[in-house]
C-alpha cells in the first residue's frame, strides 16, 4: 500500500501504562492505514525524524497538526505487526517517506541456505507512507509524548515500575523498589 501525500499521520497508544498498545496510523482521502507497533519502534522512529530533519539544508515550520488532530481514529484495525520501520528523504518531492514493513512469524525450517532463492517464502506487506516535513516533526513529537506518559522509569535501571513496585535488576533483586 502506497500513501501519497497523506493527510495526516500519527502515533498513539490504546489502554493503561504497562498494558498499552501502539500504532501508526495515515490517511490519505478515504484510505486509513493502521499498524501495530512497539512502544520502543515509536521512540526510535521519534529520534530518527529529528536526525533527519537536523540533517537536511531546508528549515522545517512548526505549523503542523494539533495534539487534538494527532489522536488516533476508530476503527483500531491494525493492517499487521510491523517488523521493521524505516524512514527516508526525497529532496525532489520535499517529502519523507516512512516505511512499516509486516513481522512475518519465523520459519521452522531455516536449515536451507538459499532462503533467498525461496519462491515460496511468504513476502512481507509493506505500507509507504509519504509525508511533508512539518506532518513527520508532528509525528514526532506526538510519538515522543505517547510513549512518555506510560509508566515511569526506574531511576537505577530504566524499566518501567509497576505501580505495586519494582524488583530492579540494579539490586539484584534484593529488594523491591517503591516499597520499604
């Protein structure tokens, strides 16, 4: 599926800190693309829009979307799983493209070496989403603020506690954070 021009393109999260659920979600005119990510696959997308927006010769504006047009649209129908996200800059057309690639399961018979050569390996679905520069630095700022109201880290070891505490690694278990 390929998304030209898109009219919007967002993040989010559906339910409670710890048991959340990611996606990415595009419109463009009729078509709505949602796919289900990983709470850390938006963090890194996040970073990755700002590296490439500091390295490009042209000032982004900062007029995009709203935190209110940013929320996600119903129905949550994810296409699939995303594997693998991508981002990219095609100076011609002033556009980034993003790139959600499906998570196919792993194959049980990985003894051949010639997997490549494989005409019936099953071909992951992609979805290219094309978007202009104040569209992506909206996506993620949006995407960097979702992932922050989740639950917070663990001064010693970065985790996410619980809100009954948290066993960190960083003490070995020994004790549970949060509680005396």
């Amino acid at each position: 599926m390929e998304l030209e021009d898109v009219d919007r393109i967002t993040a989010g999260a559906i339910g409670e800190p710890g048991a959340r659920t990611f996606f990415i979600q595009a419109r463009q005119g009729d078509e709505l693309a949602t796919v289900l990510v990983e709470k850390e696959q938006v963090q890194l997308l996040a970073a990755s829009v700002l590296e490439v927006l500091s390295r490009l010769d042209v000032e982004t504006g900062t007029d995009g979307p709203s935190e209110e047009e940013m929320a996600l649209e119903e129905p949550f129908e994810p296409l699939w799983r995303a594997g693998r996200l991508s981002i990219g800059y095609d100076e011609s057309r002033d556009r980034l493209l993003l790139e959600m690639e499906q998570l196919l399961p792993e194959r049980e018979d990985e003894d051949t070496e010639d997997d490549e050569d494989d005409e019936d390996a099953e071909q992951p679905d992609r979805v290219r989403v094309w978007a202009t520069r104040e569209q992506m630095l909206s996506l993620s700022r949006h995407g960097a603020l979702v992932c922050q109201k989740g639950r917070p880290p663990c001064e010693l070891c970065g985790n996410p506690k619980d809100p009954e505490g948290h066993a960190c690694p960083a003490t070995n278990g020994h004790r549970k954070l949060g509680s005396s």
